[in-house]
C-alpha cells in the first residue's frame, strides 16, 4: 500500500511540475503568474512532504518532513488568496498584502518552534503525533484564504453569453476555483475523520487540480495564454518583415550608391578629358539611376513589391548589365526565356544586382560574365568576374541575403572563389519548388 501511495504522490508531484513549466512558458509575463507559480510550488512541496512521510522510519526523519511540507501548508492558502486578488485586479491595500503573509509565518514559525512550547503539535513522536490549536489555527486561516480568494474570482466573473471569449473566460476562472475547491473539500474530509483515513487524501485532490488547471489554461485560455502566444507569433512575423525590408534597403541602397559612384568617376576621368558631351551622358545616367533607386527604396518601405516582379527575366538581368558603365559585362543567354520562368525574375533580379554591386565595390574586377540558362523545369544562374577573389567566403548582409532569397524559392547557391581567382555565384532554382 504504501509503494502505491508512494507512486501517487510522486506522479501527482509531477505533473503539478509539468503545470507549473507549461504555465512559465505560456502565460503572460504579469505579477499574477508570478505569484500562482508560487502557489504551485506550495502545492508540489506539500505534495513531495507525502513522498517523504512514507520513507520515514524515526522521529528525526518525520521532523525534516513535517517541517519541509509545512513550508507549502502555511503559504498555500495566502498565495492563493494573493493571486486571486492579482488575476482581478483588485485593489490591495498594504495592510491586505500584509496579513496574509504573515498570518502564513506565523503558522511556520509555529512548526520550526514546536519543541519549544508544544502549541502545533502537542505531542510529536514516530507513530504517536497529537494536534495543536496553532494547527487548528493554520487550518482555520488557509480555508478562509482559500475561500476568500475564490470568492473573489466568481464574483469577478462577468459574462455575456453572446460573448464566446467572455463565456471562455466564466469557464476558466471557475474550473480553476474548483482545482482549489476541491483539494480542500478533501482535507476536510481527512481531517474531519468521517473515513477511517491512514494517509492525506488532499494531495490526491491536486492531482484532480492539475487537469483542470491545464483544461483551463489550455481550452478556456486561462491566464491569457493564446493571447499571449498570438503576440509572440505576430513579433516573429513583425521582426521578419522588418528583416525582410532592411534586407530591400541594404541592396537597393548598396546597388544605387555604388553605381553612382561609378559613373561620377567616370564622369571625373571624362571631364579631365575634355569630353563633354560623354560626361553629360554619365551624369545623365546617374541621375537616372538615382531616380529610380529613390522610387525602389520608396517601395521596399511602403512594403511594396518591384514593379518588373513578374517581367521576363532577360529584361531585368539585361537592365542591370547596361547600367554597368565601368567594366564591360557579358551577358549569355542559354535556352528561352517566357512568361512561365517570370515568378523568379525578381529574385534572380535582386541577386544579380547584389552581385553586381559586390564586384564593383570589391573585387577589383576589369570583367563581368553573367549566363542564363532556362531549362525545362529549373533556371540556372551563373555570375563571375576576374577580380582579385579570396581565400575564406564570409556571408556578408549581401551574400546571406542572395542565399535567402534563393532558399526561399526552393532553390540552391554556391559562392565559389579563391585567392586572385575572382568570384562565382551559381544559382539553380525549379520553376516549382520540392524539385529540388
């Protein structure tokens, strides 16, 4: 019997455990949690307190377990009517905070001090222990607390039975009146002698306590906690986005202002010329592009989508290749582009513009060679330059973000490269994605 009862308390322990991680984890981060934690573990001690009392043998190891359960025996009753007060956003006065914790102490400093003056117990041997009145007085003050506090849930309840959130809510709160109700009713019953008892039942009952707890949290939404999760999934979607549009910026951004750069040299060395009328044409151009990097970065904070998304590929890469005025850029054509390859073009677009602005601000390239290939089912990129390479490839916010994009679409990247032996990206994506 007592290997059965041993199992009980140790499975009702944990789950009380199990409650109490899945409500740290859950449940808003608010004063009220905090303090129904504590609650809960006041229960789980209590709880373990039973394991305890059955592996002991002798007075000394029935004093340790005695003083230990008491920790949660006194503390559960005012942790209880605290957190009743808490989750209703009652007003509690000073004087209110007060008289429940120390009414609890009280009761424990009665249990540590018991030899002293016999008033919890009155007699306290292995086999032979004799209630006090300061016991009767922690039994008194734990009900009341108990049923003040789950007053004051039941009268907070207000429903409208239109209202499904609100009636969830009704649901909750008494299923979480009657996990506490219930415990109690039992330790009525074991502490009344009405059965002939030869162990605490009131753990017994916080087994029952516990499903209804989770029944509660996770049916009624006790605490808040699919609210609560729903705002953690929307940060996650706001702070992807965020990364999504920094991600536009940096290469909209980067592209526009090193193209820029470029021509304004171009236009210096023309200018030293003499050339006129060819320093006029990059100004000309850089102007234009600046225009339109304006117009680019104005969609990407708008959260807007490129307007040539779903263009012919060839019309983006092409475009990108033309505005390269400071080294010559090669671009080959393999198989024939048309409107069924168009959902990649933005971002076959938006890593070769990456790549493009990666050679002009690094590489120290005299040579660009861009290849396209449409096949049947996928469209193979290529982009190189003979620029000076290196030895250990780093994903920069540029490359990280061309293997983003890539992924994203179901496809694969490599970035190849090596000292004085210039840069490769290799980029193959299926029109569909799961053919890879």
């Amino acid at each position: 019997m007592e290997f059965i009862l041993g199992m009980i308390y140790i499975m009702v322990s944990g789950a009380v455990l199990v409650s109490m991680a899945a409500l740290y984890l859950l449940g808003p981060d608010k004063q009220y949690k905090k303090i129904y934690l504590g609650f809960q573990t006041a229960v789980a001690v209590w709880c373990m307190s039973q394991i305890f009392l059955l592996l002991s043998d002798n007075t000394t190891e029935l004093v340790v377990s005695y003083v230990f359960g008491n920790v949660g025996i006194c503390s559960v009753g005012a942790l209880w009517y605290c957190f009743a007060c808490s989750y209703t956003n009652r007003h509690m006065t000073a004087l209110r905070k007060t008289v429940p914790i120390v009414v609890a102490a009280f009761h424990y400093v009665g249990v540590i001090s018991n030899p002293l003056h016999h008033m919890f117990y009155k007699r306290f041997e292995y086999g032979n222990i004799t209630r006090g009145p300061l016991f009767y007085t922690n039994v008194f003050s734990t009900y009341l607390f108990v049923v003040m506090g789950s007053m004051i849930l039941y009268n907070n309840l207000t429903v409208d039975k239109n209202d499904s959130k609100s009636n969830n809510a009704r649901n909750g709160q008494l299923l979480i009146v009657a996990s506490v109700l219930i415990p109690v009713f039992l330790n009525i019953v074991y502490l009344s002698k009405l059965f002939k008892l030869t162990f605490d039942i009131t753990p017994l009952g916080f087994g029952i306590s516990v499903i209804l707890v989770m029944l509660a949290t996770m049916k009624y939404n006790f605490m808040d906690v699919h609210r609560e999760l729903a705002i953690t999934n929307e940060k996650l979607l706001l702070e992807k986005e965020r990364n999504r549009i920094a991600q536009q910026v940096h290469d909209t951004a980067g592209h526009t202002l090193t193209m820029i750069q470029s021509y304004m040299k171009l236009a210096e060395i023309s200018n030293e010329k003499g050339d006129v009328d060819e320093t006029g044409t990059y100004l000309s151009e850089a102007r234009s592009l600046t225009s339109n990097g304006i117009k680019e970065l104005r969609e990407a904070i708008n959260e807007m989508r490129q307007g040539e998304t779903y263009e012919l590929v060839t019309k983006g890469i092409m475009q990108l290749a033309g505005q390269v005025k400071e080294i010559p850029v090669e671009v080959t054509v393999k198989g024939e582009d048309s409107d069924k390859y168009s959902h990649l073009s933005k971002m076959l677009y938006d890593c070769t513009r990456e790549s493009i602005t990666n050679t002009l601000k690094y590489a120290k390239a005299t040579k660009m060679e861009i290849v396209l290939k449409f096949k049947e089912d996928s469209v193979d990129l290529m982009i190189s330059d003979d620029g000076e390479g290196c030895e250990n490839i780093k994903d920069n916010n540029g490359l990280s973000g061309i293997r983003e994009r890539v992924e994203k679409m179901g496809g694969k990247v490599r970035f190849i490269s090596g000292k004085d032996e210039g840069f490769l990206t290799r980029i193959s994506v299926p029109l569909k994605k799961g053919l890879f």
